[in-house]
C-alpha cells in the first residue's frame, strides 16, 4: 500500500520514540469514578514500598480527608513506607475560582501533620510560575510501589465520587517498575529536590517574590527535562512511553502534533473545554480533507466544572463555558459539509448534574495517548503537562480502550448540525451581558489562553 510522504514525515518521530515493554495483563482501566476511588485506597493500604500521589490538588474536603488520613496510616502501618504526595503551590493556597475565601489546602495538610507529628510524610508544593495564572503544576501519574495510576483527576468529592456528583475521567493502572521508576526519578531529581519547591507541611510559606529566581530556574529546567528510562520495546510489541512539556515548542506538543497527522483511518480526540490550539485545528482540517474520520467527544457546557445554573448567584467565572461552546459552535459551522459527509463526528457528554473532565486521544486503534493535556491554549503554552503514549500494533488491548470508548460514549449525543448549539443571543442575560463586554475590549481571547 502507497503511504503518501506527509504520512512518513509524522509518522518517523512517533516511531522513534524510545519505548518501554509492556504485558496487556499489566493494563488495567477502570471505568468509573467511584472505583478509581476503591481502588485507589485500596492500593494505599496495600503499599509497601513506596507511594507519590501526585496532581493539581488535594482538597481539603471528605475524600480529600479520606485520602490523606490513608496515608497516614499506611505510613503508621509500615513505618519504612515512603509517601510523598506533589501539588501545585499557588493552588494550594487559595479556595476554587470563583467562591469566596475559606481555609486552605495548605492549613488542611499543616492540620492533618499536627494529628500524626511522629509521622513522615512529604506534602510537596510545586510553583511552575510566579503567578498561577500563568502556569501550574499539570503533571498527571501516581506511582504506588511499581504501578502508575494515570488520570486527569486531582483528590475531591467530585473527581472521586464521594458525594452525590462525580467529575469523569480517565482511570488507569500500569504495572511496570521501568515506567514507575522513570517517573518517580522526575519527581525527585526535578520536582522535590528544587529550590523552588516548597515543604507545604510547614504553617509559613515564602513569598513569590523571595523564590522567584528559583521559580524561573525551575521553569528553564523542566522546559529541557524528559523521562530517563533504557529503551526494552521495538515497534513491533506492546509498549509505553511516558512524555512530560513544558513551554510552546516542547516535546509533548510535537507528538500529539505528530500523532494526529499520523492517523491512517480514524482519530479520536477527547477535551473537557473546546479550545484548541491553532495547530490541531489545522491538523484536524487537514485529515478531514484527506478523507480521514475524525470523532471529538467534549462535554456539554452543562457539564463544565465552571458551569453556574440559572438559579444561582452569577460571577465571571461561569461565563468560561459559554466561550467554549461558541468556539464549538463556530468550529461547526466552519466546518458542517465534514458532518454532512460523516467523516467529522462531534458528541457532547452530558449525564445529570455531573461533569465531564476526559483528555486523550486514539489513532487507528494501535496507538493511544492518556494525558491530562486539556488540549488548549493553556496547555500548550503555561502549564506542565505530561502522557503516557500506548503503541498497540498488536492489538492487545484493543478490547479494553473499545470498552472504554463505548462508556464514554454512553452518555453523549451527535451534533449532526451546528444550529443544534445554542447560539449566543440566547444566552442568559448575565452571560449575554459578560461576553459582549468581553468582546467590546478585545480580551475575550486573552482569557482564552489563560484559563
């Protein structure tokens, strides 16, 4: 069969990745919140050498209490245990856009240490920039002994299903010492032995301005890092290869680049918030033009973890979702002879009251990347962001991601034609109000790219 140049041209970079060996009976996805939940626990109490919880955040409410008194007592259950857990250092110190303030995360875990003083355990916080408007820590993977648990989702109520509402992602287990060793190797190297990085175990925190310089070498530095592992995969096998980005032109962005451009038949692309970058709308444009079906699942502004019902208090916040559904409304009608023709497929998640959080993306069924990766602006540019990309050529796991894409799946419906998106004059008065104040000083696209 004839591969055109351009195809060869994406395709070499991802080939030569350096790869690590997998067994499919070392895959695991979960499919739901509250078994991420179960398993989670059940895999901190089961611990016996190591743990690193990493994510945005770990919240001060019940399940984030659920998990750090976890930890707690696995570190007092087995004493040589070492439990770290990484987050972000500005996000930790404040409450959730857009509500008033309360205590923070950082007094929840200065708390929590004062119950256990004879207990070790790292709280890590990790400042990516000076301001957290311009860069957090995005990174995704926790390593519990020689297994990674990959997921978008940070520790509360909704990302683990502990309430009454849940915020779905993606959940999934690896078990492999070379990866878990790679990434906890980062961790260490990169991340807790900087100066920048904070103890958040300790009630007084530095200023901005008194780690500044140890911020921006921080940021030069994870700008140039990658994982460190010796290459045990040929293209010919089941294998994993962990990828961390920093800044525009950093190594992530090039593969998912790449990955896109490299689909032979069908891709498909998840996000949270339709924003996506220049580049991949280029790429998405250029696939569909060559005849390749491309499927976006992105959630309902309904289902937007910034959304406000009508029936409350209304803040600037809540107008983020309205902006993303008209850059999807207006990628739509861009292009609509695509959908007519059924090679481009648009679903919006929407399930009760609940939100929708999923990243990732699946090419021609042998290569799958699961990321934390928004696929936005933010992401591309501020943030540190990491994946894991799957080579499948084989097909091992062909049954797991089918069943994880049927469930995603469950709750959506296709948008067949861009007037079934609610046009913005319709938009509740408050929202109406916000965007075209928005629009008339010109900062609608700022905010954008930064939130």
């Amino acid at each position: 069969m004839h591969i055109p140049f351009l195809k060869l041209d994406h395709y070499k970079p991802i080939n030569e990745l350096p790869k690590i060996a997998l067994h499919a009976n070392d895959y695991q996805i979960l499919l739901s919140a509250e078994a991420y939940r179960t398993t989670l626990l059940d895999m901190i109490r089961q611990a016996k050498n190591r743990i690193y919880l990493i994510g945005l955040y770990l919240e001060r409410d019940e399940a984030g209490q659920e998990i750090l008194k976890a930890l707690y007592q696995a570190k007092k259950a087995n004493p040589a245990l070492k439990v770290n857990v990484i987050v972000d250092w500005h996000r930790a110190q404040r409450g959730r856009i857009g509500e008033g303030k309360a205590q923070t995360n950082a007094n929840f875990y200065v708390d929590m240490k004062s119950q256990y003083p004879d207990l070790d355990i790292g709280i890590y916080g990790v400042p990516i920039n000076r301001r957290e408007v311009l860069g957090v820590l995005h990174l995704k993977g926790s390593i519990i002994d020689d297994s990674v648990i990959y997921t978008g989702a940070s520790i509360n109520n909704v990302y683990l299903h502990q309430l009454d509402k849940y915020r779905y992602d993606r959940y999934h287990i690896i078990k492999n010492a070379t990866l878990a060793d790679s990434m906890v190797n980062l961790v260490e190297e990169q991340l807790i032995a900087s100066h920048a990085t904070q103890n958040l175990n300790q009630p007084q925190q530095p200023s901005r301005k008194a780690i500044k310089p140890d911020i921006k070498l921080l940021r030069q530095q994870l700008s140039q890092t990658t994982y460190q592992f010796a290459p045990s995969a040929t293209n010919n096998e089941l294998a994993v290869t962990p990828i961390i980005g920093l800044g525009k032109r950093n190594l992530l962005n090039q593969t998912i680049h790449h990955l896109i451009n490299s689909t032979q038949n069908k891709v498909v692309l998840c996000t949270p918030y339709f924003n996506l970058p220049n580049i991949l709308i280029k790429d998405i444009i250029r696939l569909l033009k060559k005849g390749k079906q491309v499927e976006i699942i992105v959630g309902d502004k309904t289902a937007n973890d910034f959304f406000i019902p009508e029936d409350e208090p209304f803040n600037f916040i809540g107008g983020l979702p309205y902006l993303y559904e008209i850059n999807l409304r207006k990628f739509i009608t861009r292009l609509q002879t695509y959908v007519d023709k059924g090679l481009l497929t648009v679903r919006l998640w929407k399930h009760a009251n609940n939100s929708y959080h999923l990243k990732g993306i699946w090419v021609d069924n042998d290569w799958i990347m699961i990321t934390g990766n928004n696929l936005n602006p933010r992401a591309w540019n501020l943030d540190l962001e990491s994946a894991i990309l799957i080579h499948d050529p084989k097909y091992e796991l062909t049954g797991k991601f089918t069943q994880e894409l049927s469930t995603i799946r469950e709750h959506t419906f296709v948008i067949t034609h861009y007037q079934q998106i609610q046009a913005s004059q319709f938009y509740p008065k408050p929202v109406h109000k916000l965007i075209k104040h928005l629009r008339r000083i010109k900062i609608d696209k700022i905010i954008k790219n930064l939130l």
